[in-house]
C-alpha cells in the first residue's frame, strides 16, 4: 500500500497535511494501537525536521509505503549540497554511508560528488569562522544544529538510509511494528 505524495517546503506548507496522510495510513492497517499511531507521526515530523534543519531551503515530496508490519517513510528533495551539509546527511543514516554508492561506478561517483563538494558559505559571518580562535576575549554563539531531531529518529525508527545523489537527497525511514 502506498499513500499520496504530499509536497512540502520550508514556509511550512504541506508539513501538517503528511502528518495527518502518516495519521491515515496508519488508521488504515489493521490492528494498529493508537500509541504506534503517536510514534509512527512522531518519526514523520522528526524526519521532515531533521532534512528542513540541515539543507534548509527545502521542497520535497514525501509518502509512505508499507502493510500492516512493516512502515518506510520516503522522502525525497533538492538541495544545494556542500561538505558541511552532506557529513550531517550522512551521519544521520544508521549505517553511517550513502546509499547511492553501491557498486564500482557509484562509489566513484560518490567519491567525486565528495571532492566536488564546495565549502560551506560563511560570508554573512562578522569574524571567519577559522579566525574565531584567534580573536582574544570574545564570546561567538555558535549556531550549530543540536542534531536533536537526528536523535529522536535513531531512537524511534529501526533504519534510517540516505542517498544522496548530485543535488538530490533521498531519505527512507523503516519501522517494523510488532505483530
């Protein structure tokens, strides 16, 4: 079985309606117990979070997938990739390794995609980021992502793979429920 594909961006729009498509799918599989429901929301809220906190702007389609046991919540988006950007994706898979790279081909592939990788842009920062050491008796608050919603995902979801590929990034969340 397979829901509809919501489109969802970074202005919020279409984030309420694929927690109430997670609601539905849910509903519709026999014997689902209204705190898998709750859990089964909170990992789709978690995964649109955790991919809108690290490429930012975002617009991206997301479905689900599954029967009565087994649940894979997809995701997929456009994002102007850099080193930054893609260690935090990476990290956020279970396996710790981009999925796109299976084979000869794509891990090199990957392995170019890598080293093509610009910088992270730190323009708008007052002092460079790489001087921030040097300057003497000054206090920079970092912002840096607490990785909270990475956590939350690890925590609830059984697996968690990553694809990048180009500027694409696909994201699946697996969860087998009891039966």
């Amino acid at each position: 079985m397979k829901s509809e594909v919501i489109m969802i961006d970074n202005h919020g729009n279409g984030f309420s309606e694929a927690v109430e498509q997670t609601r539905h799918f849910c509903e519709s599989c026999d014997g689902m117990s209204d705190k898998e429901i709750l859990r089964l929301q909170l990992i789709s809220e978690e995964m649109l979070s955790l991919v809108r906190s690290i490429t930012g702007e975002m617009r991206a389609s997301f479905w689900i997938e599954g029967n009565g046991t087994e649940i894979e919540f997809h995701m997929t988006t456009q994002t102007v990739m850099d080193k930054e950007k893609r260690g935090l994706l990476i990290m956020s898979a279970t396996s710790r390794r981009n999925e796109a790279a299976k084979g000869f081909l794509g891990k090199l592939r990957d392995v170019f995609e890598q080293a093509m990788a610009s910088e992270p842009n730190r323009a708008g920062e007052a002092v460079p980021y790489e001087l921030r050491g040097d300057v003497a008796y000054t206090l920079y608050e970092t912002e840096e992502w607490d990785g909270y919603e990475r956590s939350i995902l690890r925590r609830l979801a059984d697996n968690v793979k990553i694809s990048i590929r180009g500027r694409t990034v696909e994201m699946t969340v697996c969860k087998r429920l009891a039966e």
